[in-house]
C-alpha cells in the first residue's frame, strides 16, 4: 500500500465522523491534556493518540464485536466492553480523586466508628500518581475468593504527589498506607502482630520455615501496604510530647479531640446491661469485666474505697460524656485510668523508639525534650540516640539500605561513615483518638509524606458490628455526617 493510498485512507476515516463524534473527541482530549498538565509529566500526552484512534481513526478494532454475526458474541461483548470502560473510570476516580474505606478498628472511637465507611478526598492534599499502576482498581493489595496479588509488581514509579489543596494540618484526620507493612507474613497481615514485632518474637528463619502459620512473606510496594486512618498530632519540624495524656508540639499544648477517649478502671454495684452499652455506643468488646477475690479487693479499696463493696470491676475505654453518664445512670460508682492503676512500661508495650523508650508510657511520652519530627532538608547530627531513633526513615524510607550502627558506635550511611544525614521528606505523627486502645506512632514511628493518601470527608454508612441488619445494624444518625468534626 503505497503512500497515497494511506493517506486517502486517513482522510476518509476522519471525514465519517459527524460533529458529535468530535464534539465528544474535543471535551475528552481537553480533560486529557489538563490531567497531563496536572499530572506534571509531557511524557504521557503521546498517549492522547490513542484516543485520536479510538474516537476518529477507528485503526485498532476495539469494537470488533459490534460486526459480528452472532447476537450472542455481540450481547456478552457489550457487557465486557461497559464493565471495561466502568473499571476505567473507577481506577481515574480511585487513583486521583477519592476512595471509600472502611473503618476496621476502634482507634479512632468515638470520632470514627468500627464499621464506619468512609469517602476519603485524594485530592485535598495532592493525589499521589501511581507507584504500582498496574492494579485491579476494585481491591487493594489481594484479590478476594482466588487470592494471590491484586497489583504487579512492575512497573514501579517514583513517588510523585500532584498539586493540592492544602498540605497535612494538625488535628486533621488522615488515612494512610501503614509504614511498618512494607514486609508482611501474609496470615498476619491484618493483625496487631505488624512484621518487626512477628520476628522478635518468633525470628526470621521460624517464620520463614513455617508458612502454614505464617503464610507467605512479602514485600509490599508503598501503596500496596495496609490502610491505616488516624489523626495528625505532630507536623514535620516540630518536637513532640505527651505529659499526663496532653499532646504537646513544641512546647504548645493540643486541645483534646472532642471524642477523645482513656482506658478506665471502673467500680460497679451493678452489671452493666448490652442495651446500656449500645446507647452509649460502647463496643461489648472492648469492655472487660474483671472479679477480684477479697485480698485483690482489699488492696483496691485503698485507692478506691468502693471496691470492698462492688460486685464486679471493668475496664474499657470512655469519653468525658459516657464516663459521666454511667455514673449518673448509677452503674459505675467510681473509676480512675487504667494508667494510674496499672503502670506498663515501654519496653512491654514495645514503644517506638526501642532502646529509648523503655521508661515511657502511652499517656508520658517523648522523654524530657520531646521527639523530633523529621521534615524535608532538616540536618540532623549521627549518634547512637539519633540512630534509634531515625534509622528506618533512613533504611526503609529513603532508601539507604546500606545503613547501620557500627561497633565502633559510628553511622555508617550507604557504607560510609557519616556525622550527619538530611531528610529527603516530610513525617508526621499520627495517633488514635482511642488513646489506650490505638496502635500508632507511639508504637511504629512517624509517617512519611508518600505514605499519605488523604483524608476522609464523611461517612458514606456506618453498620455496627454488633448486631444485625435488621436489629439496629444500621446506623442511620452517622450517614452523610462530617469524617472530621474537629476540623
């Protein structure tokens, strides 16, 4: 076919079009280029020939079937063709817009509730473009019933985040990919039981050599890891504190969330009643009743004289307002936090950083001077203390695998001796508002700026795990409600 011929070919084709073909042509092609233009990457626009194809040229048959003799081809054809061009869609809008998520944990009660669905805005603080773009759009990281990976592996980009509306501000309510979940026993994987705690208590080669328990072990990608969604406390820059469950940021005290809840020790003369609970929307699990013989009793009434006489003991967490309206109902006599009863220390709850944090506690926190939060360009001086205290930011996060402590107790960055480091990127630290209850920052340490996925707007609907459908399953006074009424 010589020259002329394709070309005359080409003028025909696009001469069968009628205005609407390209009316329809020009609004896509010009929210292609404003995506391209947002995306900040010129590389993709040779794409938008494609769509020249698809809508004028008609040279790939993508509608092949449309021709087809058989009804058959033709009808099950069409259902493939819209479930395809719906998944599209779904990808753009899951990737660069917004996303629903499910809260799966109480760390967050009472703000957010365990069985919450949540629409999470992407775009408040810049989407982030893709780090594993081939990906099933409907499912995060495995795909249900069949199992195995929802997402290849290759290709993997750079992180990148587009232009938002504003950036990450204290108090805000953020959903993020968990950090500590680059590496997964996949059994494990939506367990409190996070990789670095599975091999210090069982070590790599156990693990390794029982999949049956543990499942297979993984490396996931930054946006292939699990979802976690807590509220931001500590911005890049500032040093953080907690003295008597007071956040403090740089020597400026946080106001308590308005839902913010405190495990307490309680007193009761009589049981407490799953009707009680559910109008004060306390979950039954999370409530603990404990009987004490005499001497424990005796040992007790000292703190609270009350217990020589009650009849059983809870812990669970509260609200200023449930704490009040349980004594005022008559069925606490008395409480104090669990904290000041019981004193667990660092080192057994496994605090964040370890080997530093072993004195402190979840409501004292941060030692004298406070954690320093990592942001982008800060220089900090390489010691043993620093390194503590910033070695998987280094090692995991910016990705100087090549980095350690040395016998000699120098920083060793890339192989080399090193006296300082410059952070590539910003962190956060992120807690629950279900203060006694949430595995957070105190636990795992901060949150790195390409771990941020964004944050929620409000609840789509909210079904409470506790009962059924059809028996006040639904929650209907928390549907359409503000994700962040603190904000």
């Amino acid at each position: 076919m010589d020259i002329s011929t394709i070309k005359a070919n080409f003028i025909s084709r696009v001469k069968a079009n009628g205005w609407k073909r390209w009316l329809r042509f020009g609004i896509v092609s010009l929210l292609f280029f404003l995506w391209v233009a947002w995306l900040g990457n010129w590389a993709v626009a040779p794409w938008w020939l494609l769509l020249f194809d698809i809508y004028i040229t008609g040279y790939i048959p993508f509608t092949w079937w449309k021709r087809a003799k058989s009804k058959v081809v033709r009808t099950v054809m069409s259902w493939v063709d819209a479930i395809v061009y719906a998944l599209v869609l779904v990808y753009f809008i899951f990737a660069f817009i917004g996303q629903n998520y499910q809260i799966p944990s109480s760390s967050l009660e009472k703000t957010l509730l365990t069985g919450d669905y949540l629409w999470v805005n992407k775009m408040i603080y810049g989407p982030r473009v893709p780090m594993t773009p081939v990906n099933f759009p409907l499912v995060h990281n495995t795909m249900p019933v069949i199992g195995g990976d929802s997402y290849a592996d290759w290709p993997q980009f750079e992180y990148h985040r587009l232009k938002g509306w504003r950036s990450v501000e204290q108090g805000d309510i953020v959903v993020f990919n968990f950090p500590a979940g680059d590496t997964v026993a996949t059994r494990f994987e939506e367990s409190p039981q996070y990789w670095d705690l599975l091999v210090e208590e069982f070590g790599r080669e156990h693990i390794a050599s029982h999949p049956e328990i543990f499942g297979k072990i993984k490396y996931r990608p930054v946006d292939r890891r699990q979802h976690f969604v807590k509220r931001c406390v500590g911005l890049p820059g500032q040093r953080l504190r907690i003295v008597d469950d007071v956040i403090y940021t740089d020597g400026q005290a946080m106001a308590q969330p308005q839902h913010v809840q405190f495990s307490y020790f309680c007193t009761s003369s009589q049981p407490l009643t799953e009707e009680v609970l559910h109008n004060l929307e306390i979950a039954p699990k999370d409530v603990q009743a404990v009987n004490y013989g005499p001497e424990d009793r005796a040992a007790i009434a000292q703190i609270m004289p009350t217990a020589a006489n009650a009849s059983v003991f809870y812990v669970m967490p509260l609200t200023e307002d449930a704490a009040d309206s349980l004594i005022d109902m008559g069925y606490i006599d008395e409480m104090v936090k669990t904290s000041s009863m019981f004193r667990t220390s660092g080192a057994d709850m496994h605090l964040f950083p370890a080997g530093l944090a072993d004195e402190w506690t979840l409501g004292n926190y941060g030692g004298d001077e406070g954690l320093l939060i990592p942001a982008k360009g800060l220089t900090i001086n390489l010691n043993r203390e620093n390194w503590l205290i910033y070695q998987r930011c280094i090692r995991n996060y910016e990705g100087h695998s090549n980095s350690y402590l040395g016998a000699d107790d120098k920083v060793y960055i890339d192989g080399q001796v090193a006296d300082t480091y410059t952070f590539a990127m910003d962190y956060y630290f992120m807690m629950g508002d279900n203060r006694d209850y949430s595995q957070d920052s105190r636990f795992w340490g901060f949150v790195p700026e390409d771990h941020i996925v964004g944050s929620p707007m409000f609840v789509i609907a909210s079904l409470d795990v506790d009962r059924g459908l059809f028996s006040g399953g639904l929650r209907w006074n928390r549907f359409f409600i503000d994700a962040n009424p603190d904000k």
